[in-house]
C-alpha cells in the first residue's frame, strides 16, 4: 500500500472503498450498507494515514489496533483491509459465503489479521482499553481506535468503559462514535435518544472532539488532536450520514440492513463513478 | 496422588484463598500474569497479588462486562489476565463477554470465580453461583476446572496458566477439607481416582470430593465397594475414566453444589451414554436455597455424605 495524507488521494480512495461496499453488499444480497458508507472516511483517514502499521508485518508489535466494534460495519473494513494488501481485494465478492474470509460479522477465525471478533455490540470499547492498559504498562507507543456505533453506545457495558477508561487515564485509546443518527428501527432519537451526546462523553471524564466525519481534513486534525491529548482518552463524535455517497440510501433508514438489488447497484456505481 | 484416604480429614485453606496465593507465585513467575478485579479483591484474594504488583492489577469498579472485555483486551497484546470474583457475577454479568470476546476468537483469559456453590452461606442466593459451571462448559473452548482443595487448586491454577486459551477455574469460600498431599499431581482433563472400588463409582468435583470420601467409608462398613473419582476438569472431560468406571462398577453417583441439571452430572451422563451404559444416581441441587451457616446449608440441601451413600446404596440396588 502507498500511504498519503493528500486530502484528494484519501478521497479517491474513499470512493473506491464505497464501490466495493456496495458490490460486495449486492453480491452478498445482504448486510449493512448505511453504517459501512457513513464510515468510509474515518476508515480510510486512519489507515491511509494515521495508523502506525505495515500490512507487510501485520503482527508487529508496535502497530496500532482498530476495532469494529460495530461489527455489522464489516464491508468497510474488508474493503479497506483488502485495498492495504492485508486481504484479498478478489474475495471481496464471497462476503457471507460460506467459507468466505469475509464472514457477516468480523471474525478472526477466518481473517487472523482482524484484532479481534465483533458483532455483539457494545463489546469493542471494554476490549480497547485491555489493549491501551498493555500497550502503556510495556510502553509500546501504539494506540488503539476503537469505532462505535450510535445506536451501540445504548448498551450499558460502554458506560462501564467509559467510566474506565477515564480513571485510568488510557490516554492511548481514541473512541470513534459513527453519528449517522439512525439504527435498525429507525432514528436513535425515537428509538432511545442517546443526547447531549458530547456532554456525555466529557462527563465521563473523556477528551470530546465533535467533527465532520466525511471531511478528511477535519478527521486528520481530530486525530491529531486526540494524540497529543495527555492523561484522558478520546471520543471522536464523527457526525455522518447513513448511506453516505449513494443518494437513494442517505438517511434512508431502511439501509441499514438491507443489501442493494442488482439494479440499486448499477444506480449506486453511476453515482460513485 | 496419595491422598488422604482415611478419615478425619484435616481443613484446609478456602480455595479461592488457595488462588490468591498461587495468583501471587504464578505473578513473580512470569512478570506476563495480571489481575483484573471488580471490587471483590478482599474476597477473592486477588488483593495478595495487588499489594505484590499494584502495577499489574487492575481495577474495574463493580462492572463485571467491562472487566471480562478488559481482560480479552489485555489478553490479546500478550498478557496472562486473571479476572476474578464472585462466580455468580462473572458468570452471570459477564457471560456475553465470556462468549463473544473470549471464546469465541479464542483469547487467552482465565476467569475466577470464588464463593461458588450454596457454601458461601449467610449471603443468599442472590450471591450464590449454582449455574456457573453449565454456562462455562456451554462454550467451545473453554477448559472449565473445579478444584477440591489447596493443593488441587495450587496446580490447577498452574495448569491453567500454562494453558494457552481460556479457562474458568471455580473455587469456594469455606475451608476445604484436605484431599489432597502435597506435591499430588493433575493435568488439565485427567481425573484422579482417589480410592479403587468395584460396586459403584462416587464422581464428584470441589467440596464434594471429600464428602464423596467420606461416603466412601460408610459404604465400606456396610460391604459396599465404592471407587472415588475427583472430576476436577468438567471440560474436557476424562471419557476413559469415566467409560471405566462405567464398564468396572456398573454404576455412578455423581454429586455437586451445582444445580443438577445442568453441571457434572448430565456431562458424565452423555460420556456414559455415548460409552458403556450404566446405573447413575444423581446429587445435586434443584431450587435456590437461602441464607444460613455453610455447614447448615449443605446439610438442609443434601449435599452431604450421608446423601452421596443413599444415592450409591440406591444405584448399587438397581444393578440387580
């Protein structure tokens, strides 16, 4: 992989992510595509750019870690996972299949490249702060990213986290909140509203930055924001849109576990062209 | 092995305090091993290893979820995480955990839970952990132990060190009577047969090794020839002891402060089931209990010798 931090590279890069989500998604005839696209360009901002890690070493100590813990987001990562040469970009298609390295939730048995195994929500921020608790006591200056969803943070063990998190000052540890504003049912705010949602975090003690989470530049300056950070960790609220690039799935709640037809494909790919 | 076959048998320590000490040697052994506690660490023991290596102990508050995912993540960058606390509340609050975050992608945790059983007394049910083994022996992978006493709990916590792959290691409150000598030796899924007999075996795992002992004895006085097996690795199971035992006695009791429904009992049924068909007779527990003095507990819940002998007179009574 070639890494940048050319806002136009990342950009590109971020449509081609949102084309294989989309053909991964249609060949699959299931999944989520409103969460994977609304996530594009935190995914590719930190592997492109921010992350510490090598795909020709991908068991190398000093990386730094990303977490799905909302695992049905999996698209994203397999797109961008296979685009850094970790996995195959021609498998892409087999998502859901039996035998597929790209099961329908992350699962390291089948991609050993996976920190982990996710889909359970609310799960991945506790894992996050045993990884930056290790991390300082062996004073390994990798950090660990940790991507939540909105709907997911209504899941008490992220509170008991949060609340961890803070006390023992993981500053090495940045959670990302995917802000698209809608989960399975419909909008997070006639499901269970989750605001003042930045008041939150800060009351947990956490270092809260709110950004556009389809600007590049304003992700790139959150990230460095939350690494010079000392003594807290970090929640990113990234404020995206559900079904982000593809104009019939923006905001459209039914997206968010619905895969695209044959036809909604070819729509999609004009748009992404 | 030598065990102290003939009776009285002295008390030991409690095994949960059995843990906290073999805690404290694996952790000068290996700088790898932590501890990770939810606001229990006077109960659990796990406060020996924090006094010895506050560096290396963690602490969660009381959120069990967050505690066992802590551990996964620690687990995950190399470390050897031991979480402990109340069986009940590990179990039971970090079950979801136990499955999704360390079973399934199969990470490194070991899990203990202490005051196991109706044993742990004046408390009360809401503390007591009487399903704990069916929930950890439900998920792949896990090795699930039950120690009977110091010793047993000493080298299983050895074991399960040395183990890579999660464990759940359940250990008591009260003193437990000394099974074992010093220096006896187990291997994770190697069941040990304490005392030889030909008409009926006495399964069992944790306190009710000792009382399977003692039942022993009584049956020897009235000419019943019972073999005692301390099953202290419900997962895996020893099959070849078990199919022995099976086809050598013709009958097994199997007891246990667990609900008997769903702990040793129905395992060692399916491994019979599945190897040489036999009698078997069941000691366990089948409701909630309450409050009360420990030793008044097990003798109101029947989990007592006297009980292990009745079931074993009933079993040897059916052979024929």
């Amino acid at each position: 992989m070639r890494r940048t931090n050319n806002v136009e590279e990342l950009q590109q890069i971020a449509k081609l992510i949102r084309r294989h989500i989309i053909v991964m998604l249609g060949e699959a005839k299931s999944g989520h595509p409103g969460g994977s696209l609304s996530a594009v360009e935190t995914v590719v901002t930190l592997y492109w750019d921010v992350m510490r890690h090598d795909p020709a070493k991908p068991a190398w100590e000093d990386r730094d870690r990303f977490i799905l813990s909302k695992g049905h987001a999996a698209p994203v990562l397999y797109a961008a996972l296979a685009e850094c040469g970790y996995s195959s970009v021609d498998a892409l298609n087999t998502l859901r299949k039996l035998g597929s390295v790209y099961q329908g939730h992350p699962d390291k048995r089948f991609l050993p490249v996976l920190e982990t195994s996710t889909g359970s929500l609310g799960e991945g921020l506790s894992i996050a702060m045993g990884l930056g608790m290790a991390a300082r006591a062996d004073k390994r200056p990798c950090r660990t990213y940790v991507m939540l969803g909105d709907g997911e943070i209504q899941e008490g063990q992220i509170w008991e986290a949060a609340m961890f998190g803070a006390f023992h000052k993981l500053d090495n540890v940045v959670a990302i909140v995917d802000y698209n504003r809608i989960q399975l049912d419909g909008w997070v705010k006639d499901i269970m509203e989750i605001e003042p949602l930045a008041d939150k975090w800060r009351a947990f003690g956490w270092h809260t930055i709110e950004v556009d989470g389809h600007s590049i530049p304003a992700l790139q300056k959150a990230f460095a924001e939350a690494a010079s950070v000392k003594g807290k960790p970090t929640a990113l609220i990234a404020k995206t849109v559900k079904g982000k690039g593809v104009s019939f799935m923006e905001n459209n709640p039914k997206y968010h576990g619905v895969a695209p037809t044959k036809d909604e494909v070819a729509v999609a790919l004009k748009e992404l062209a | 092995m030598a065990a102290n076959t003939k009776f009285e048998l002295k008390a030991g320590m409690a095994t949960r305090e059995a843990f906290g000490k073999a805690l404290v040697e694996l952790g000068k052994e290996n700088p790898n091993v932590w501890a990770v506690d939810a606001d229990l660490s006077k109960s659990t023991y796990t406060s020996l290893f924090a006094k010895e290596f506050p560096e290396r102990f963690v602490s969660c508050g009381i959120a069990e979820s967050n505690m066992v995912g802590v551990a996964a993540g620690l687990a995950l960058a190399g470390k050897i995480p031991f979480a402990a606390s109340f069986s009940c509340f590990i179990l039971n609050k970090g079950f979801e955990q136990m499955r999704v975050a360390v079973a399934y992608p199969n990470v490194n945790v070991k899990i203990v839970g202490t005051h196991s059983g109706i044993s742990i007394g004046e408390d009360g049910p809401s503390q007591m952990s009487v399903e704990d083994l069916a929930l950890a022996c439900a998920l792949p992978g896990f090795v699930v132990l039950s120690p009977a006493d110091e010793t047993a709990t000493f080298a299983l916590m050895r074991a399960a060190a040395a183990h890579l792959g999660p464990v759940f290691l359940r250990t008591g409150r009260p003193r437990a009577p000394i099974v074992y000598s010093n220096g006896a030796q187990f291997e994770i899924g190697k069941a040990i047969q304490l005392a030889d007999g030909k008409d009926v075996t006495l399964m069992a795992h944790g306190l009710m090794v000792a009382e399977s002992l003692r039942a022993q004895e009584a049956l020897e006085a009235e000419g019943i020839s019972a073999r005692v097996v301390d099953m202290h690795t419900l997962k895996p199971l020893d099959r070849e002891m078990i199919r022995r035992a099976a086809a050598e006695t013709g009958a097994i009791v199997v007891s246990e402060e667990h609900l008997v429904d769903a702990g040793l009992g129905v395992r060692v049924a399916q491994a019979v089931a599945e190897s040489a068909p036999c009698v078997m007779e069941f000691v366990g527990l089948d409701r909630y209990a309450e409050s009360g003095s420990p030793d008044g507990l097990l003798d109101k819940y029947g989990l007592r010798a006297a009980n292990i002998a009745a079931a074993a007179r009933k079993a040897v009574r059916r052979k024929k």
